[in-house]
C-alpha cells in the first residue's frame, strides 16, 4: 500500500480486517516498525475520532506523531495550479506538501467536501494535490467524497459481531437540518458494494427520493425505497445523514420518520445498530437504540484505533 | 484512586503530599508504569500552567499525551440528558466521554464555570458526565467548582515552605474587574480545612462581606473581615479573585485596598505570598510582592508538575 | 551555546553549518542526547515549517516536545513591565516565562512584529523578556526583526549547492500587496555578511528605493538598485518581500516587475533561486521557477529541520 486513499488502495480487503482485529487482539506487537518514523496529521477540518484514534494507532506502532490544524496553527493553502495568488491563500499546496513530505514519512490529511460545487468537490483536490506533491504515503482521514478509514472500521466491526456467515447491512438515510457530506455514505456503499461481490454481506440501500449517491458510489447497490421493507430481516442497521448528490448540497426534507427508533429496529433480525458518529440523539436517532443492547457505536467508534492501525501497519512494511 | 476529581478521592492526603516531594527530587523514577498507556487531555478552556505541568508529569511517568481543545480542534458536546440535539452541539458526552475512554487509560478534564446558574455549575456536570460514561478514571483539570492539582500544589509548597509545624495560613480575596470563577478558592478552603483538622495548619480567611463561599466549601473556617486582623502574624498569604458565591458570578466591589501590597506583608509573621497564577500585576498584587523573597508564586507553579505527577502516579498504579 | 537568539549566539558558525549537514547525514546520531528533556515551543503567531522542523528536529535529539499557541490554547501576555494589568492580558510574560521554564528545558519563541511601532519592534521584547525571565535557553522560532533559524538553513543550503568556493548570493525585494515584517531579510543580511567577511560568499542586495533595510542589518552589504546589474553572475537569488524600514511598516510599491521570472533568471549564472517560503505564486515568483531545476526552495525548507538540530543539539551540549 502506498497511499490509503479509497478502496481501489487495498489489494486483499479480507487480510487488512484480520489485520486490524489483530492489532486490536494485541496492540503493541508491532511497536518496532515505526522507530524513527514520523506521521503529519493534517486537519482543514475539526476532528475528534480520526483525531485521537489515528494518533493512536501511530504511537501503538511507535511512530512519532505531529499535528497541524491548517488555517489555525497556519494558514490556508492553494490547491489550484497557475493562479496568481493574490487572494488569502499564503502558501501553495505544491510548497506545503513537498516540505511536509520532507519531515514526515507518512501524511494524513482532513478535508471535507464544501458543498458548493460538485464537481470541484468530487474533483478530490485537496487529497489528489498532497498526493502529487508530497512523495510520501498519503492517509485519507476523511476528504470530500470518501471516509476509509471508516469504512475499514466498519467491516471490522460487522465482521466482530456478525451472527450468520453473510448478514444483511442496511444503509438508512436519517434526517438532519444542516447540509451534510456524503463521504461517509459514499464510502460505506463503496465497501460494501466490495464485501457484497466478495460473498461477505447482503447489502441494501434506504432513503428518500432525491437521496441518490453518486453513480461511481452506489454501484449496484439495491436501492429500497420502502424503508420498513429494507430493515425486514437486517442484521446490522447504519444509519447516516448525507444532503442531495443529484440537487448538490441541498436538504431536501427532514421528515423526523427517517430517525431510528425502537419500532424501526423491531423490524430488524435483532439486528444491531451502527452509525459512524458524531450523532445527534433523538434527531437522527432514538436515545433507547443509541443506549440500548444492539447499539454497536461506542465499538464502531473504538475500532477506528484498528482500522488506522492496520493501515499504518501496511504503509510501514511497504516504505 | 479511581478518579480525581476532588479531595474525596485523596485517601491519604500526607502520602500523597510526599509522593509529589519524592517526584520532584527524583522526577523519572516511575519512568516504566506508564509504558503503552495513555492520557487524553480535554481542554473546554484555556490553559498554560494546567497544560503544560500535566503533560511533562505524564512524560515522565512514560504515558503518551494526547491533547484537544474542544470547541477548536472538535466541535461541543450536548451534557443534557434525554434531549432533541437540534442545536449548536453536535455530539453527546455519552459518545464523547465513551469513545475517547477507548483511546485513553486516563482522561484529564478542563471545564469552567459558566458563572450564569449557580445550580448548574454547582452540579460538575462535565465532570460527572464524563467519569459516570467515560470507563477510565477522570482526572480534574479545573471544574466549575474545584481545582484538585492546583490545591495539591498548594499543599506540597506550604509542606516545603513552613517554618513551624502549624503555619497559619490565610486565604485573602483580592479586587478585580471581570468576574472570575470560584473554583481555586473553594478548592484551597475544602483542602486547607482537611490540613486545619489534621493538625498542619491554622487556616483563616479574609474578605469582603458578600464573598462568603459556599457553604460546603467554607466548612467550618473562620472567616475574618477585618484584613489586617487576619494578616496578623501569617506565615502564608493565599491571595485570589473570585465573583459572589451568594449573588451568583457578580462583582459586588473593585475595592483597591484589597491588593497586596508590601505594607499588607509587612503585618504578616515575614509571611509567604501565594497564588494561583495567572495574576494581574498592580490590579490584584504589588510588583514588589511578586518580585521579592516572600514570593512564592512561580515554585507553586512549578509544583504542579509534582502534583500531577503524583495524581497520575496513583491512579497507574490502581489502574 | 545559551540561547539561540541571533547570529551573535553563534561561535564557529562554519561548525554549527557542519553539524548540521552531519544530521542530515545521520539524523539519529544524537539520539540519546535529548533523553528525559523537554522543549517548550510557544507560538505567538501562525507557523508550518518553523513548527514542524523544529518539531522533528527535537525528537530526533531524544527531546519531549509541548507545543502551546498563545491566545488560543492560553490567554495573551503582557510584556511591559510596572504597568497596571487592567487590560485584555491576563499574565505577565516575568509568571510565565519563569514557569514554563520550570516545565521545560529549552523554551522556542515565535513572536512576528507587529509593524506598528518601529521602536517596539525593534526592542525584541518578547524574546529579551523571555530570556531574562525564563532561566532557561531560549531559541529564536522567528522574533518580530530576526530568523536565525532560517538563516542557518541559508547557509545550509548555499554551502550544499555551491559550485565556486566564493559564490555570488543576491537578496532581491519581492512584490507583495501587504506589508510583511523585515525580519527574515534581516537575518539573512546579517548572516550572509558575516559569511562574505569569511571569504565564503560575495553577497549582494537589491530593492527598491525606500527599502533599505535596517543599518545594524544591512552593515557594509553592498546594494545595487539595477536589478539586471544586481543580478549578472549570480549564483544564488534569494527572493523575499518585506515591508519598509524608514517608512515603517509601509508598502511603498508593489511594482511586479520586481517579481523574478525566468527571463531574470536568465541573467545569472545558472544560478539558484532560493525563498524561505510560504511563497504567493506568480505575484512574487513565477510557477516556471519555482518548478524548474533552479529552485532550491524545498530543499531549503527540508533544511531547516537540520537547522534546528543543529542549534538544539549545541544548546543540550552545554546544558
């Protein structure tokens, strides 16, 4: 693995699972192979998880961990090429990244999709730039469209505490107020569209209509419109907000019927609840499923230390 | 000790008090017990001090350090219990508190008064939220009522300090324009009360009338108005602001003639000057009280690392 | 070396330019040098390279490292001494030098101008205050007239990438709309002079008229306002905008013919150009240099984590 972008950067899925749950099996088996190694952790955006657990997992492998929240600790950056920078961008991301690249031996970078422009945010920029310039391993700790980490954290967790050899996993849209990223969403429907063809997963889309992910994510993911047929029978139910791909950035409705409840999981198979978090109690979902025997949150959430770990892990053996 | 959240937490307070002298005299002696463990600190509020000398007291129990400011480098945390999440907090502490309890063996708190309902920063929500959900032990780092490290502190450089066995120390409040929490002051009255039972010292404090502290807090010290009469042969001067207890968060005087000033000093048995840090020079001490021998200010300053560390170092080894 | 706050720290500057190279060579040569010490940076203002090089630098050497951005993670400083504290700031820089100084055994300062008053910046006030108050060694992160840190890095590279025993270095005044502090031009006036008197460069300046650096900066250094004659011959074009010294703090001009293009760089000797970055694209350097063979500038800025372990390494030799 050279850079952990997005799934197309993972060549055996099964074995980078296994290689999480073994790090969380036994964490610091693998102390050495950071030695004199150093991880930068670069955030455009606020990050609480991905903050802590990245950190981590690089200091479970021994790495040294450096930490800049751009625009605070510095200042912003310019992902466009050939422009006169005359604007409030100081630096350029061809500078920022090579002499980043230059003190650290792997990058992680945060940095949402604005949810402006569509194309400019699928465009994956930020990522993609850092990716050009900086000639170490780049780690995507969530970008415009994608969240791997996640997702990684997410097979492990479904991988823990599936009770059948091939659970059915629903994605359900819950609703929200504010104009949410579709990353999470993306990259879920992207990982488990790969563990479905794998033999892994039944896996089953819910939302409303306007809600469609992008083409490229949902792939050909089932789409069930009914909401009450999609959780019948579900082994594990992840719930997420996203705002419009096709009306891009809008919140089409927030009818509160979307939020999960205890009625909505009784439909399932006793199925459990995930949902990457930060969450909005009784918003987006009931506080009884949230702090009820078949919320999965709080082990979803502390699987994120896993997930970074085996990705680490497997950027290190290849540097 | 499970957490440290207040001096009820202290089993043996005189051993603990040595604990932190034994560290500053030998400071990497423990160096191994925090090997692969790590301490999370969580700062709702500014900090340098509190910061900085827990850090260096985790450092050199060999703990790793993981540092966020929230509100900054994450976004704010809902404390109520049951309610619709539709405004400004994006995540619940039950999540918050759970979660980085997966990451940290050991999370520090810093989270101020709000000085706007005294019921509310009286019940230590943050704090309670985050030890009853959190699974790790909790440790204060300045809570809406208390500040433990800081009275601890305070102790060991009295224990240091003191020219008789039963020194007679005075907490004296001093002017200010902005309204400023109670926290160190209730903290140094519930610690000094214990030391007064305990035989090692005689505590008395000094203010103007409508600055009484609450009750649970104040216990039984005397409370003597007249300053000067309370200055009279002090081997130590505690001086600090706080707002109102009694007219919640209110400044009900500036009064000049409570700064500290040499002739304050001079009424003293060549007393000891202390505080808390930071001070507003001239506002609330003299200059000349700062800079000459009686002051004590930067050793307790420097005294927190000690303290920490000997918090820390009892709580590793219960962990 | 005690502290590290000018050229004037500097003893055997072509041995601290040498070991510095040697930790590129071999950067964990020393690391055992630094063990159970700590470093304290303290940013007063924003920072990428200065942050992490100094960062990286540091742990290379063995060293802890705590990082506090003042204003943000703490509160601001007062640095005049005998005033009333009855303003914005909440602590004297005499409190938290001293006590940082007990936290830390080396303390990094970044504190910019603030080009309002000539006087006031020109005292350095928060590095002399922190040098006097601290008790420990201080190192210059960028104070609000010098760079010393980048500086070095200066030589570093120009020492690396020389062709002729005795190469000719020109600083040339970039445009730029917003006025920008003297104080890396300073630096590297004053080191690049010293450097001329010991044989190792010819060392030139061009501006425009009205930006005369400094006398005690600009010494005997020779200026050549025709750009073209400034730059015949040169092997190295050190690029960097800074605003006006007698006219203080003003933009006097932001002709763009004084930004360097490749037709300027067609004057030199296939000389180098070299900027201590961030750098605005194409208003002060255009894209063609800055990406051609020429340009040193990321080399320079990697440098400067040599830089830095060279000076931290001199520091903990005679701690």
């Amino acid at each position: 693995m050279t850079n952990f972008l997005s799934l197309s950067d993972v060549t055996d899925l099964d074995a980078l699972i296994q290689s999480g749950r073994d790090a969380k099996a036994n964490p610091f088996a693998d102390q050495h192979i950071g030695k004199n190694k150093t991880i930068g952790l670069i955030f455009f955006n606020s990050s609480l998880r991905t903050r802590l657990s990245t950190q981590k997992a690089a200091q479970n492998l021994g790495l040294n961990v450096m930490i800049m929240n751009v625009g605070q600790d510095s200042w912003g950056l310019e992902m466009e090429e050939g422009v006169l920078m005359n604007g409030d961008k100081a630096e350029h991301v061809r500078e920022a990244a090579a002499v980043i690249g230059r003190y650290c031996d792997i990058i992680g970078i945060r940095a949402f999709a604005e949810l402006k422009d569509r194309n400019a945010d699928y465009r994956e920029q930020v990522m993609h730039q850092f990716a050009k310039y900086a000639d170490v391993p780049i780690v995507n700790l969530e970008s415009a469209t994608r969240h791997p980490l996640q997702s990684l954290a997410d097979c492990i967790t479904i991988d823990e505490a599936k009770r059948v050899a091939r659970p059915k996993v629903v994605l359900t849209w819950l609703p929200h107020f504010k104009p949410l990223p579709q990353a999470v969403a993306n990259s879920f429907c992207e990982w488990m569209n790969a563990r479905a063809q794998a033999g892994a997963v039944e896996f089953v889309m819910t939302h409303p209509e306007g809600y469609e992910l992008a083409p490229e994510f949902a792939g050909n993911a089932r789409v069930i419109y009914d909401r009450a047929e999609a959780f019948a029978g579900a082994d594990f139910i992840y719930g997420k907000n996203w705002s419009s791909y096709t009306q891009y950035g809008q919140v089409l409705t927030q009818d509160p019927s979307w939020a999960v409840t205890m009625n909505d999981m009784a439909l399932t198979n006793n199925g459990k609840f995930m949902h990457c978090l930060p969450v909005r109690r009784n918003l987006k979902v009931s506080d009884a499923v949230l702090d009820g025997p078949q919320s999965l949150v709080i082990e979803q959430a502390a699987n994120r230390e896993w997930s970074a770990q085996a990705v680490l892990k497997e950027i290190l053996k290849r540097a």
